[in-house]
C-alpha cells in the first residue's frame, strides 16, 4: 500500500496502526494470562469441592443400612449445575451422585488427581483406602463460555476506546505540525515582491535546515532582483543629463543650418532622444513599482493628488482633452502620493495616445477608491486585451510609445493589494479602453460624508 503523501497523515496512519496492533496483541496476551489463572482458580474448585464433598459421603454412605442403592440427591430450588460429582465403591458401583450428573460422561476411576475428556474436566480423589471415590466434573464449554466473556469484556472497550484514541491521536499531530504548517503558508505568501526571509524560530528542528536552505535562497533571489531593478533604475538616472545634453545639442543644430535635410534629420534625432528619455523615466518608475514602498502609515486625501496631475497634463495637451471627476468626500488612503501620481498618468498617458483625439479622456475617482480611465478608440481583441500589461507589450496601434505604462500600472496594483480591470470596448459603449483600479482606502472615510467645498475639475 502506498502511503499519502502528507506528513501528516503519516504520522497519524503509523501511529495509529502502532497503538492498534499494541493493543491488540495485548488484549490478546492479557486473554491468555486469564484463562490460564482461571484455569487454575476452576481446577482448585473442582479439588476443593470433592474434598468437602467426600467426608460428607463417607458418612452418609457408612450410615446406611443398605449400602447398595444409589442415592441422587434431589434439588431445593431449581439451577444450573456446572459441578456434577459421583461416589462410587471399590468395585466401581455408584452409591451418591449430584441430581444432574450422568454417569456416561465419568470414566473409570483410576487413581486420584486431574483428569480431562472430551467434553469435561475432572478430579478423582478416595476415602477409606480407595473403598470409596470421588470424582467431581465441569463441562469444558463452561470454561469456554467464561473464557469468551472475558474477551468480549476486554473487547468491547477497545471499540469505543480505540476510535477515541485515533482522533486524539490526528490532534495531536496536527497541533504539533502547526508550526510548520505556518511556515509553508508564510513559504506560500512570498513572491517576487516579497523575498524578505520566513521566519523559522518556532518549527521543529528536523525542519530548520531546510527552512534556512529556502531563506537563504530567498536572500540571494532578493540579492538579484534588487540589484536588477537598482541598475534599471541608475542606467535610466545616469542616462537623463547625456541624453538632456544630446536633445539640446540637436536642437541647436535645428537652429544654426539652414539646410531642410540637415534640419529634418537634427529633428529626427530629437524625437529619438526624446522617446529615450521617456523610456528611461518608464525604466526608472517600473523600478520603483517593482522595489520601493508604495504603502505608508499615514493616510492621505487621493483627490489632491488626482487633480494635480491631471491640470499639469491638462496643461501640456492641446485642447480640452482630459475630464476629472472626483468625489465631493476625501478619498484618504495609505497609498503613497507619488505612487498614485504615477498610476494617473501612466494611464492617462496611455489614454491620450491611443484614444480619439476627437473624444475626451474620463478619468474618474471613486468614494470608494476605484480609479478609472476611460477613452474612445479602436476596440482591443481579447488575446491583445490580455497580454497588455506584460513589459514592453503594445496593442496593435501606429501611436509611439514604449509598451510599459500598463506594466507599471500592473506592478503597482499588485504591490498594493489593489484589482486592475482592462476592458475593451468600454462598459456600455462599442468602442474605446477603459483602465479600473480599486485602490486601498481608509474604511473611516470610504463612507463618511465630510462638509467642505469639493475640488473642481
């Protein structure tokens, strides 16, 4: 049989079966122990009684005046008699005999001490320098019978007993494994977010080589990606003031020829730099998603923060192409300012770019702190639908951009506990994007009302 692959049940099957067989086989050494001594404690009853009973018909028979009639003795009150006994002379004539002995089943006497058939135990004994016999009888299945009431007395606990000794035993076990259990669901809870070490203060000590195995292989995991995202973070710092300093050296060339095609190209290369120089500040923002703490002990008003981004992109966008609606209560959250700057517009941007300029980008932030960003569009097929927040991923459109807007929206959500939702075509409608975030909020005011003037859109 194999066996289940849990510790748990292990201990507990080996365990039970343990203490099962050991009482068992204890039970059954303890039913043998018995029948012996009562073997013992029956035979010195059947000598006991034809001692006493042999002086008493020694007289009774010398007392006769016809010594040659068998005498039964009747019964007082009727019952079961499991000791039968005949007298007999010398010559083997009955003389006294109990009133249920049947003289079939005695054999010949032959000398004193313990006989046994068939069916009976029995013990001769003699008087009178063997001119009178005794022999006293007991049916075998009387032994029997008392020797199977013991068993079942010693059974029938085992059954009640044994069941109770099982569950006890799988608490137990499982009380003493729940300390690693504890440690297989911190194990569980770690991720690439999360590499900090499990701690292992409390599991058995059979366990705790293993446990430092995996938190030292936690650390080196924690060690690579760390240094992963710090070089994504410095390369992108370090190459601003070059690529800032090439921007500005092919505007001046714009300036200073008066050749189109020197000009056209001096622009090219701009728009290249450019592009660069948003990458890098993706680059710097998906490594601050991915390693810096997006979550504070102190709670702040998320509308302040909305409304600040959206007049600065308001402001660098042409025409009325952005609508905010906030909510006329705080919106207080633990979530760090800068972290849900970054989220607005990464989705705004991404809205601005690949939305209709004909149609305003919504953005809208809840009471109960669901951010959504929704534009017109083009409709995204479901498989692009799906893959949209993969790195450097791009729904099939000739809009520039870099493929990590979305990636850092997602690295922050899942940072934060928070639920992204794309949907295309928008809820109610046949074209367009919609971006919903449900951001952590403070449950004091996710529904308090409080009075004051409500921020403008």
């Amino acid at each position: 049989m194999r066996l289940p692959r849990s510790l748990q049940a292990r201990l507990g099957l080996s365990l039970g079966a343990a203490l099962t067989v050991l009482w068992l086989a204890t039970a059954y050494l303890t039913a043998l122990n018995l029948r012996s001594e009562m073997d013992e404690v029956f035979d010195s009853a059947l000598q006991e009684t034809a001692q006493r009973l042999l002086p008493l018909a020694v007289v009774e028979i010398v007392g006769r005046d016809d010594d040659g009639i068998t005498q039964r003795l009747g019964t007082i009150r009727a019952h079961n008699e499991f000791f039968t006994y005949i007298v007999r002379n010398a010559q083997g004539r009955i003389l006294l005999q109990s009133h249920s002995a049947d003289p079939a089943v005695f054999p010949t006497y032959d000398g004193p001490g313990f006989r046994q058939t068939a069916t009976h135990r029995l013990y001769n004994d003699d008087a009178l320098r063997g001119s009178i016999t005794i022999t006293v009888a007991e049916p075998l299945d009387h032994r029997a019978m008392v020797a199977r009431e013991i068993q079942v007395g010693l059974g029938l606990p085992l059954i009640i007993v044994l069941p109770v000794a099982l569950l006890a035993i799988a608490l137990a076990v499982r009380a003493s494994l729940g300390s690693v259990r504890q440690f297989r669901e911190r194990l569980e809870a770690r991720n690439a977010r999360d590499l900090s070490p499990v701690p292992d203060d409390d599991i058995p000590l059979e366990i705790v080589p293993m446990a430092t195995t995996l938190n030292a292989l936690l650390n080196r995991l924690k060690g690579a990606f760390d240094a992963e995202r710090s070089f994504a973070a410095n390369a992108a710092h370090e190459l601003r003031t070059p690529i800032a300093g090439a921007i500005a050296q092919a505007q001046r060339l714009q300036s200073e020829t008066n050749e189109p095609a020197a000009k056209a190209r001096a622009a090219d290369i701009e728009a290249t730099l450019k592009r660069l120089t948003r990458l890098s500040e993706r680059l710097m923002q998906l490594a601050r998603a991915e390693g810096s703490r997006l979550r504070l002990d102190q709670t702040s008003d998320l509308r302040g923060v909305a409304r600040i981004v959206i007049d600065e992109m308001a402001h660098a966008t042409a025409g009325d192409r952005i609508n905010l609606s906030l909510p006329d209560i705080p919106v207080m959250s633990d979530l760090d300012p800068d972290a849900f700057g970054i989220l607005c517009r990464n989705l705004v941007e991404n809205a601005l770019r690949h939305g209709a300029e004909a149609t305003p980008v919504e953005v809208s932030l809840s009471r109960d702190g669901t951010l959504g960003v929704a534009n017109a569009g083009p409709v995204v097929p479901g498989d692009k639908l799906a893959r949209l927040t993969a790195r450097f991923e791009r729904a099939d459109t000739t809009a520039d951009g870099s493929g990590l807007g979305l990636a850092i929206v997602a690295a922050i959500s899942d940072r934060i506990g928070g639920r992204l939702t794309l949907n295309s075509p928008r809820p109610g409608q046949a074209d367009g994007f919609e971006a919903r975030i449900k951001l952590p909020v403070a449950r004091s005011h996710s529904s308090a009302a409080i009075s004051g003037p409500a921020p403008g859109t």
